[in-house]
C-alpha cells in the first residue's frame, strides 16, 4: 500500500514482507555479546519506547488498542530495559511491546547496521509445512548440505508455523541477525531428520544514517527480485511474474497494454509481497467494464474506499488466471480476493499470507552527535472486502490449491504455473514450468 511496510515479505519477500517470535526466542538464538551499558544506552531505548507508545496512542486504528493495557506493557519493557545487559537486550526490550499486539503491521523499525547480511537460504510455507525453497550456490548453507525440498522441522530449536514464520524473518532480517542458523531438516524419502548449521556472510559497511525500510532493503540486498519476467505462448498465453507492487501506474499501463493480444493471462504473484495501493487498484480496474470497490477502510477516522477504477475499452478481455502462495501478501491478497469475489478469474496456488492492513512509517532519531535513526510501523486502516471480512490472518483462499510436493521443489519443478498453463490449453511439464523463472540470487 501507499506508504506501507509489507512485514512478510516479505519478507519473504517482500516481502510480506516480518517480527521475533518473543523474548526468549530472540534471547536463546543469538548469543549475548560482550556489550557494556551505560546510562546512555538505556536511555536512547526509554527514548525509542516513548516514542513508540506516542505513535501507537495517536495513530493506532483502533482506539481501544484492541485490548491491550498498553501502561502496563510498556512499565514490562521498562522493567526490561533496567535488567538488559546488553543492546541486543534493549533492542529486544522496546521490540516486544509491538509484538503484542499481533498486528503484522504493526512492529518497531529498529536502527540500522553497518552491515550486509546474506544467510544464502529461502524457506517458505506450503500448506501447513515449511520447506527450504532455494539455497545460494556455493553458500556455507549448500556446503553444509542445505537442499531445495528439505522439509524444515525447526530454525533454531523453534517450529515455523505460519503464524510465526512472518515473526523468524523479522528476527534474522531486522532485528537481530544471526552469525549462524541451526536447522533440523528432513529430505523427501528420507526417514530421519538431520541437523544443519548455516553460517552467515557478514560483510561490515558503513553505518546507515538515514532511516530506510529495512526489511525490504535486506531481502533485496540478497535476492534479485525487483524485475518483471514473461512467459509467451504464441497469442494463446502470456505468463507475468509480478515481484511488487511498488511501481507506478504507468508500469502498469506498458504491460498491460503487451497483454492484450493474448487469450489467456497468467499474473504469478507468488512471493510478492504487496506495495502501493494505487497500482493494484489500477492492475484490477482493467478486468472490469465498470467501477468496483476493492475494499472499505475501517480507521479512526471515515476515509475513502479502495476503488477500481474501470479502464473501460482499453480493459482486458481475455480469461485470467492468479496465482499465488504463502508469501503473497498485502496488495496482492487484495488484489486475488477482488478477482475472487467479482467472479473474473481463477485463483490458483496455496491460502496466502494474510497480512492485510493499511500502516504507515513514523521515523524518529534520538542522541546528539552520534544520532540513531528508528521508527514505527503502525496499522492505521483495517481493510473490509465487499463480503464484509477482513483478511488480516485469514488470507485467501485459492480456488483451486495446487501444492509443490518436497520432491517437486528438490527437482525444481512448478505444478502449480504447469496446472494454470493446462486451464488455457497449453501443455508445459512441472519441469518446464519450474525452469521459467529460476531463483536469481543478488551477486
């Protein structure tokens, strides 16, 4: 959405898109550091703390805060904050109390680091199971056996599930990463699980000044996904792997109008985790002949609903097809469920992130001379779709689910784009579908 973070991403992804599973998660995963406190550190954390609480009194979409004694949690995060001994502690500390509210919008934009972060693994939700999708060639993780396929039991002595596995990401990725990752993995056919250690590649930077979106920055740091791909079949299929919204309208139009010709048109938003709302409610306003409402925003305050507009004459025509996964997310929900509900087209693939909310970025600094840059990610908008339900941890479901196997990720085949490929009449094997859009890791 318009000046929203995708927490998954994620993260995944985008990108959904994710935050720490909680305190004793974050706290046995990384060993503490030799860090020593000073008055100074514990008061830049009851600054960031103050900070957040402002930001969540003032902005929150719900008023009521849905609940929680919100002067409790935070006189917890100070109480935690007296007792850290170190700043990975205190990071932790001020982290937690926006966890609470299991929001996947809501969460602390911690300060940056000065340094590049490359793990050299992707896992990811099918169905209820995690799985290892892709490993970097000539990574520590490939080394130490790491293999697309493996069925992931858990990621340091924790199961992913797919209420925590937005939270992992946050953890590794933003908020306290990891020199190494312990997996306890299970190959397809194999009958005992085995143990992995992954080292990281930690390469030290310059310190970040300046407050960026730092999950989206550490996912695209180590995978290339910011480019469209194609797929075409004659004038029969044209194949579109969307990777973001995050581009404008125009962007849109260019491709668009490329998809006209073709009978049938496949959006593969797998794995994207969302972006600005104005690009996907221009996306969806091409397949109809009249105005549609997207969703209503439900806030604080009456705001407007999210409309698709109709393109009118220049709208595609043809059949289409969505597919999506576990790492779609935001944007892209929308978009699949306004497609769903409207009747327009098939959605194909597995129930997706359910991370829907509309949130917006406060940016804060504390310290004079030697300055931190934080912030807040804080939900200011529900979205309700024209069936009245939100799709905030729900997600959507396909119309039809079509689920990689282990095996099918081990063998780098994708039943999911074949099947939507047999719907518009053209015969491409898993194998085939699987080799059209290879991962393509950052260099």
């Amino acid at each position: 959405m318009k000046d929203e973070t995708n927490a998954r991403s994620a993260l995944a992804a985008r990108v959904f898109r994710a935050a720490a599973l909680c305190c004793l998660f974050l706290g046995a995963t990384l060993p503490a550091s030799a860090q020593s406190l000073g008055s100074y550190d514990r008061d830049s954390a009851r600054t960031m703390l103050s900070a957040l609480k402002d930001d969540l009194k003032k902005n929150y979409y719900d008023p009521s805060l849905r609940g929680v004694d919100l002067d409790a949690r935070f006189r917890e995060a100070d109480e935690k904050i007296k007792q850290a001994q170190t700043r990975d502690q205190l990071i932790v500390a001020v982290a937690q109390v926006m966890l609470d509210f299991n929001d996947s919008h809501t969460f602390f934009l911690p300060p940056s680091r000065a340094a590049h972060v490359e793990y050299g693994w992707q896992i990811q939700m099918v169905g209820d199971d995690c799985y290892v999708t892709s490993v970097k060639p000539k990574s520590d993780a490939e080394a130490k056996g790491l293999k697309p396929g493996d069925r992931v039991l858990s990621v340091d002595g924790y199961r992913p599930t797919r209420a925590n596995i937005w939270k992992m990401y946050y953890r590794y990725y933003a908020l306290m990463p990891s020199r190494s990752v312990r997996f306890s993995v299970q190959s397809p056919g194999d009958a005992a699980p085995r143990e992995v250690d992954a080292e990281t590649k930690i390469e030290m930077g310059q310190t970040v000044t300046q407050w960026v979106n730092l999950l989206a920055r550490s996912i695209r740091e180590e995978w290339d996904i910011d480019h469209d791909r194609f797929f075409e079949s004659g004038d029969d299929l044209l194949v579109w792997k969307m990777p973001t919204f995050e581009v404008s309208p125009s962007h849109v139009d260019d491709i668009m109008a490329r998809a006209r010709k073709f009978k049938t048109l496949v959006i593969d938003l797998r794995a994207n985790g969302g972006g600005y709302e104005e690009t996907m409610a221009r996306l969806a306003g091409y397949f109809f002949d009249h105005d549609v409402k997207v969703a209503d925003l439900k806030g604080r305050k009456e705001m407007k609903p999210v409309l698709a507009k109709t393109r009118g004459d220049g709208g595609y025509k043809g059949r289409l097809i969505v597919l999506v996964d576990s790492n779609s997310g935001s944007a892209s929900e929308l978009f699949a469920r306004v497609i769903q509900l409207e009747k327009r087209g098939t959605v194909l693939g597995d129930r997706t992130a359910g991370a829907v909310m509309t949130a917006k970025h406060f940016d804060h600094q504390t310290g004079i001379g030697s300055v931190l840059y934080f912030g807040a990610s804080v939900t200011v908008a529900d979205m309700i779709m024209s069936d009245g339900k939100s799709l905030e941890n729900v997600g959507v479901t396909p119309d039809e689910a079509v689920l990689p196997e282990g095996a099918d990720l081990a063998a780098l085949r994708d039943p999911v784009l074949a099947r939507a490929a047999s719907l518009a009449g053209i015969q491409i094997t898993p194998e085939k579908a699987g080799a059209l859009f290879p991962v393509e890791w950052r260099k």
